[in-house]
C-alpha cells in the first residue's frame, strides 16, 4: 500500500518545509558509515553494495540537527517535494 501525502507529512512533519543539499554521501565516522533515506529507507553510504546508493539529499543545519543529519534518496526527493515544501540549496 503507497503512504498518502498526508500520511508522509504527518510521519516527516520533522522534515516539513526543509531545506537540503544535493551531495555525495561521506560517512560521518567510523562506527556510522551509512544512513537511510528518510522516506523509503533505502540505503546511502560510500560502500559498495546491493541496493546502496551513493548520493542524496542531506539536511541542512537547523536548531535541532546539525547538517546532513537527515537524507531523503533523489527519486523520493523528487516525488514528494512539492508536497513537503523541501528547497535545494548549494
């Protein structure tokens, strides 16, 4: 069953009205070497793998989070942006 947009923003209300950044992934350090995307969990890391990806759109620093705490894959990104009001900035 596919999340309604209403369903996804109340899930991310987090996330809502967001602003990312389009990057390749580094892991942070070396005990946390991948994240997931925030939508459909699909792996983003710098390894080699079945199913990983190796860019996506990172967070921005907000209040709450440092940067690139949260990522979101490029295909959800595009899906759901308008939706969840998320801007790209460089």
């Amino acid at each position: 069953m596919e999340e309604s947009n209403e369903m996804l923003a109340a899930r991310l209300h987090y996330l809502f009205s967001s602003a990312f950044t389009q990057k390749p992934y580094f892991k942070p350090s070396d005990s946390w070497d991948h994240d997931h995307c925030e939508v459909c969990w699909q792996t983003i890391a710098e390894f080699e793998g079945e199913d990983v990806i190796h860019t996506g759109y990172a967070s921005t620093a907000t209040a709450k989070w440092e940067a690139d705490y949260h990522w979101i894959c490029p295909e959800c990104f595009e899906q759901h942006r308008e939706h969840m009001r998320w801007a790209v900035v460089t």
